[in-house]
C-alpha cells in the first residue's frame, strides 16, 4: 500500500539536509518512507492532507514502566526510598499478568494520543504487557525487569531468556537486559545478568545514580565510584541506556563517555521525587548521547513527552542561569534521533529520511490559545499539548487519524477495569 502525507511542514530531524523543516510530502510505501519530495504526482492508495500542520518523527521515551499507569501521581510528598518502599512495591507484589495487561494498554493509548510512537520499558507481568503492546501496535523496546536479592532471581531469568525467544524476528519489537538498578540487585544477580546481554546480543537499560543517597550507598558496598563498578561488572563491553543519572562525577562521566553509553534523563520524575538535576549540559559537553525518559507515570505524572522536554529545556537554563546552554532543537533531538541511537534503532528511527520506517505524528498547531507560531522548533518543544497530537502512524500504519484512535479499544471499558483493578488492590493493601 502506498500512503501520501501531502502539503506538510516537515520537521525531519535529519542533520544533513540544509534546513531544520521545509514543506514535503512524504511517500509511504509497505510501512517504509519511500520518497520526501516536493509536490508528489505520483500514485497512490490513501492520501493524508496535512495541509497548515507539522510533521515530526514519534517520539522515543527512552524510560517508562508502561505497566505503572494506575500509580500515576502517588508520589506527593515522598523521597525515592519511601515511595518505592511503601507505596508502590507492596501494592505491585499483589498486581496480576492480566492487571499489567489492563494498566499497559492505558499506557499505550496515552503514548499514541500524545505523539509517542517507541517505548523504552522495564516492567513485569510480561504476558500481559505485551499482549496489550502488541494490540496496540506501538514499537516497543521490551523488557522484564530483573531484580535481586532474593530467591526469584533464577525464576525471572528463566521466564526472560524464553520471552527472547519466543518473539525473535518480530517487527516492532526489541529488547534490553533490565536490571532493576545497583542498589535493588546483589553483584551476583548483575554478574549474571551481563551474561544474559552477552548470549542474546543485547543493549542493557537500568537504573542509575538516580539520587545521592543511591550514589553514597553503591561507592559504600562496592568500594568505587558507580561507573569504575558497572565497568567492573563488565556492563560497559555493552550497550548501556542508563536511566536518571541524576549525580555522576565528572570522572565517571569520561569513563561513561568512551563507551557506548546514553543516559535517558528523566527530569519530571529527578523534579518530583525530590532527587535533584542531572547536570545535562556537562554530559553533553563531555560527549555522551542524551536522550529523554518520562519514567513511569507514578513519579513522572503522565507520557506526554512534550510536556517532559519542556521541562527538561527550562531547567538546564535555570541551573546555569543561562539560556544559552541548550535549545529546542537539542531537547527535540534528545526526544527522536538521539533516543534512536540509544536503544540501537538509529537505522530505523528517530528522523523523517528515505528508507527509515514511517513512525511519525502530525500536529496541529491553529488553536487559539498556542495561536500562532512564529518560531516552529521552540513552539513544538514548549506549547504543544496533547490535543495538537492530531495523527499517529507507528510502521506505517496509522494509529490514529484526526485525533480519532483506529485500533479497537474501548475506552470506557477501559476506564472501568482499571478502577476495578485499583479497587481491589487497595483493598489488598489496607488489609
Ligand atoms: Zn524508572
């Protein structure tokens, strides 16, 4: 099938073209960008009219628990430790595969409305989690997040190899090894978890230096800073998306930066948990690759990118008190190509170019209240809201259309079992 998405303006993310966006229409062909071409005359099967809208590549939330849905905004008023401790562990120890099912496909549907089109996600309940994921058709870098420190650990590595190897060759689906985090999993748990990235040829997505304290414990158990202790473990022969890096050293950012590492900073969640601000612009100063995590919505409030890059722009300014050190662009790069590179989807992803495949959103920018756009990069980075989402197409299919959602889901229904599934937990819980 061939797809024309006609008279609109392209924010393409492609470094080497000569302007940041120009008006193209854009040839899909089978789920791939075929052509980008100024008035396509050629054939085709369906035409989207994006006439007065934007074109950008979908976004990439390089760190989400997409399982999380029914935590959303439970953190008020609670540091990391405690939050993790009381308000959410003990509720999702009684969570069920068909609860993650439930609480992923919220998820999703929030991603595809708000311009989402991969997931970067760690999560258990994985039956449920994909099964949601798959239904939605949303690309997914997939995981089961390994804990340790107790007997399950050999159990959850099982259940992992065999999710590997049950959905090999898939399309829209990749995976990472997830180790929780240093200070949830022991170093033998780490030690044979690296085995696994190793058998399966596979990046690793964990938590990192999310706050100080976590830093003070991990230099205390391992007698090193964290990055000399994850080069130790063998974690840096590896690709390595390290989520939150709230506080590295500037010694630990050099040895991150001559590996293959990304850090997916997580700013709304650092913001809300009280965990503080990741020095970005010493990162990327020092040379590593950048990219944005919304976290889950439990300490992140919701997966609307848009809102995380805001943020994530504004702080860095009013840390240095300088508006110089980072820009639109580099926030909308961090959110698209940068995100691609990170979780080894660069060929695929990330920009509009020949040849990648058509995972992109339309916008529309003529409401009143954002009304009107003078500078397009700085307005798409600050002033789009979800309802700008207008279409969402992930491999070229599209998603939703009009702000209409294509698939077959019932939101309502939705709404209902998830209050169910909330009821009955706090029910568990106050027992
Ligand atoms: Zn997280």
């Amino acid at each position: 099938m061939i797809q024309v998405i006609k008279n609109g303006t392209v924010i393409t993310m492609d470094d080497k073209r000569e302007k940041k966006y120009e008006k193209l229409d854009i040839v899909i062909t089978e789920g791939e960008i075929t052509e980008l071409t100024e008035n396509y005359q050629g054939p085709y099967d369906k035409i989207i009219d994006a006439t007065n809208k934007i074109i950008l590549p979908g976004l990439i939330n390089c760190h989400t628990h997409l399982g999380m849905s029914i935590f959303r905004a439970t953190n008020d008023n609670l540091n990391l430790q405690d939050w993790l401790n009381h308000k959410i562990w003990p509720i999702e120890n009684h969570m069920t595969d068909e609860d993650v099912y439930y609480t992923t496909l919220l998820s999703c549907i929030e991603m595809i409305k708000t311009g989402t089109t991969t997931s970067n996600d760690m999560y258990f309940g994985v039956g449920g989690s994909l099964k949601a994921i798959e239904e939605t058709k949303v690309r997914s870098v997939f995981s089961r997040c390994l804990t340790g420190k107790d007997s399950d650990s050999k159990k959850r590595i099982e259940e992992f190899k065999s999710l590997i190897k049950e959905n090999q060759g898939k399309d829209l689906l990749t995976f990472t090894v997830t180790p929780h985090s240093m200070y949830t999993c022991s170093k033998e748990d780490l030690l044979e978890y690296e085995k696994i990235a190793t058998e399966f040829h596979l990046p690793i997505h964990m938590h990192y230096s999310e706050n100080q304290s976590e830093v003070e414990g991990i230099i205390k158990e391992y007698q090193t800073s964290p990055a000399q202790a994850l080069k130790d473990l063998g974690y840096l022969n590896h690709k390595l998306i390290l989520a939150h890096g709230t506080f590295i050293s500037e010694e630990d950012q050099r040895i991150l930066a001559s590996h293959d590492v990304s850090i997916a900073t997580n700013p709304v969640s650092n913001l809300n948990l009280g965990c503080g601000i990741a020095d970005l612009v010493q990162y990327k100063k020092n040379g590593i690759n950048l990219c944005l995590g919304t976290d889950g919505q439990g300490s992140g409030n919701n997966l609307n990118m848009f809102y995380h890059m805001s943020v994530v722009d504004q702080l860095q300014k009013a840390k240095y008190q300088d508006p110089t050190v980072m820009g639109s662009y580099d926030v909308l790069k961090m959110a698209t190509i940068n995100g691609a590179k990170a979780l080894n989807l660069e060929n695929k992803i990330g920009s509009i170019e020949k040849g990648k495949k058509a995972d992109m959103i339309i916008l529309d920018l003529n409401n009143t209240e954002i009304y009107p756009t003078v500078d397009l990069i700085t307005q798409v980075v600050h002033n789009v809201e979800s309802n700008n989402v207008d279409t969402t197409i992930i491999n070229g299919k599209v998603l939703m259309e009009n702000h209409k959602l294509t698939i077959e889901v019932d939101e309502e229904k939705l709404k209902e079992n998830i209050h169910k599934i909330i009821d009955r937990l706090m029910e568990k819980e106050a027992k």
